[in-house]
C-alpha cells in the first residue's frame, strides 16, 4: 500500500494530522459545538423553495460578488456596515483561510493565543505562514498586557483573536481586542464564530472597525445560526482589506445554492436564532451543575463548556460515548468540552457525567 511517505508531498505538511473531530452516528452528539435545534419548518420551506428557483439556473455561473448575500449579511450584522465591507465564503473556516492566503504566507507569521481554535495552525501550515502560539493568563484569560507583550515579542503579520475562544469558552474583552489592534503592525482577526452566544450587551469587535483597517471580524452561520450544513461565514472589515481577498479566492466560490440558502435563512434570522437564549441557558445549568459535581468548568460565553478535574478524560469520553453521548477530547490534560444541546440532550449529558465526577455527592 502505497503511504504518505511514498509522495513527494510538501516537506511541511508531513506528519501533520488533518483536523479531526470524530463523526459518529450517536443520539447526542455534543462534541462539534453546532446549534442542536433543528431549524424552524417554516424556514426549511423558504429555503428549499429558494434553492428550488435557483436550480432553474444552475447552467449559468453564480454572481461571483454574491451581492445579495453581502447586502443581507451587511443588514443582519448592522453598525452601519455597507455590503462593500463584507466577505463571505464556505464557512469562517474557508474565509480564514482567504485572510492566510492574501496576508499570509510564505516568510510571513501568524499568532494565535493557545489553546485556541485547531484549525488555526492547519490554515497556516497549508499556506506556508509560520504559526506561532503565546500563552494566556490563568483560567485561560487573556488580559491586554499579555496579549500585546506577545504581539510585541514576536511582531506577526496576522493575530488571530478568538472571541469567545474556541475550546475554552473564554470570552475576551474589547479592551484587550482594542489594545491588541492598536499594537499590531498587521493584520487583526476576531474571530467572533460564538458572538452570538455572549451575554447579552457584549461588545462586539465590529465597534472598533471604524479608522482601523487592518481589522477583520469574522462571523459564521454555522453557531447559532444553526446552519452549519449549509457551509457559510462571512467577515466584516474595511472594503479595501475585503477587496484584498478576490485574488485568492476561487471564482465563483459560492455556489448559487449555498447564496440562496444563506438568503432563505437571513430573511428568518430571527426564527433562527430563537433557541440562543435558551442555549445560553443550558450552557449555565451545565457549568452550575458541573460545578456542583466536582469538576473545574471555566467562564464560558459560546454555547459549550470547557471542564477540568477530569482524573481519565478518555475513560469519560468512552463511557459517555457507551450511552451514546459524543463530547470532546481536546487534548489538554485532565479537560473535556461539551456543546449545551437542547434540554434533553443536556440532561442526557448530566446524567452520564455524574456517574464519573469526582466529589459525588
Ligand atoms: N472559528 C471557530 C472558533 C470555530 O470553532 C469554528 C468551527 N468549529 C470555525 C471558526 C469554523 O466554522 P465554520 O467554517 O463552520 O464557519
């Protein structure tokens, strides 16, 4: 059998490992951070009936700027942002990689602030950036002075910015956002993929979009939108940095039916987003209860909860798995992550974890 060994695959991209969330058919799967309400009926039949039209034209290209799509998603994100200010692609993941390939790349860096977001390191390497990781603060903060000392120390060409960081939950200020954007020579990445989830009156990075070019905000309908199947993210920023992306992205990158999906779903986005509070709810009850149990769950403002005080994670992820309850390794140490699901799911969640916490009262 022929193995990777034997190709003449790019020296850095061997012995790397592909992104690997495991899929499995399991009732509650818990592990991928989706939205686990099924989207609204109603909505389903919009979608459908718009996709419908659009395969009446499927022999002709896609509008190549989606201009419908950027003016919907520039009306759904609001602060005054026009449809020249917007970017969309097959996910955050793909427009990530759009901001690596136009800004990035070889002889350039990328930093991000570990544990953070997986994918990160994957983007830079299939680009050719050098991804360098800093630390965070204790229980996994990140305070202006750390941020902007690492940003000093290594001076990157790209800082990515998770917020609410992706796997701890951590919410990050706008003051170390401001300060980090204020203090790096290249370009700034929020990655605001779990905004939706903050408590309410969070600021949002796109507040700080005004005078600063190099800041680029990121959002994705695969969250709370509860449309991860449908592959589309988006990023807001200064319409000469968004214009910057048209020379790497391939033409006609969204298909007509993803646009006309993604416009089926922002012309309900109230309906979609109904279950968000209700989410934030079950997130809380996870946290307290895991608390309550024994375990070390951190602050979270997305919809899932990163815990530690976990003796055997894998033992826990296989028992949990054995009732057909799929959650995260992470691959820290002694910590699990959960996505909160409906309340059943997230009672199912509870149930199984009791059985292995560690002060069980
Ligand atoms: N950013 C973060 C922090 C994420 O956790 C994810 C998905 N897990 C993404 C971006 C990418 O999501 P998508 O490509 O579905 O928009």
């Amino acid at each position: 059998m022929t193995s990777l060994e034997d190709l003449p695959i790019r020296d850095d991209l061997r012995g790397r490992a592909p992104y690997g969330a495991p899929q499995k058919a399991v009732p509650v799967a818990l592990n991928v951070n989706e939205n686990t309400h099924p989207i609204p009926e109603n909505v389903a039949h919009d979608v459908v009936a718009r996709v419908a039209a659009a395969i009446m034209t499927l022999n002709r290209y896609p509008d190549r700027e989606f201009s419908a799509l950027r003016q919907a998603l520039a009306d759904y994100l609001g602060h005054g942002l026009d449809p020249a200010q917007i970017w969309a692609a097959n996910g955050s993941n793909e427009v990530l990689q759009h901001i690596m390939q136009a800004y990035g790349g070889p002889g350039r860096s990328a930093l991000g602030f570990a544990p953070t977001y997986s994918m990160y390191g994957l983007l830079a390497s299939g680009t050719g950036t050098e991804w360098i990781t800093a630390g965070r603060d204790d229980e996994f903060e990140l305070s202006p002075a750390t941020a902007v000392a690492a940003v000093r120390e290594h001076d990157p060409d790209i800082v990515l910015l998770c917020a609410p960081n992706n796997p701890t939950g951590t919410p990050l200020s706008i003051e170390t956002i401001e300060a980090v954007a204020d203090a790096a020579r290249g370009i700034v990445v929020v990655d605001e993929a779990y905004f939706e989830f903050a408590e309410p009156g969070t600021p949002s990075a796109l507040t700080l979009l005004a005078g600063r070019p190099r800041l680029l905000v990121s959002r994705t309908m695969s969250k709370a939108f509860a449309f991860a199947g449908a592959r589309v993210g988006y990023l807001a920023g200064d319409p000469a940095a968004i214009d910057a992306l048209r020379l790497v992205r391939l033409p006609y990158h969204l298909s007509a039916l993803t646009q006309a999906a993604a416009l089926g779903a922002l012309a309900h986005s109230d309906e979609m987003l109904a279950m968000v509070d209700e989410i934030r709810g079950q997130r809380e009850r996870i946290s307290g209860e895991l608390a309550r149990l024994g375990f070390l769950p951190y602050r979270s403002g997305s919809n899932f909860v990163l815990f530690g005080g976990v003796d055997d994670p894998r033992a826990v992820f296989e028992q949990l798995l054995a009732r057909g309850i799929l959650i995260r390794e992470i691959g820290i140490p002694g910590h699990l992550r959960v996505t909160a699901g409906t309340e059943a799911e997230t009672t199912a969640f509870l149930e199984a974890i009791a059985v292995s916490a560690p002060n069980r009262i």
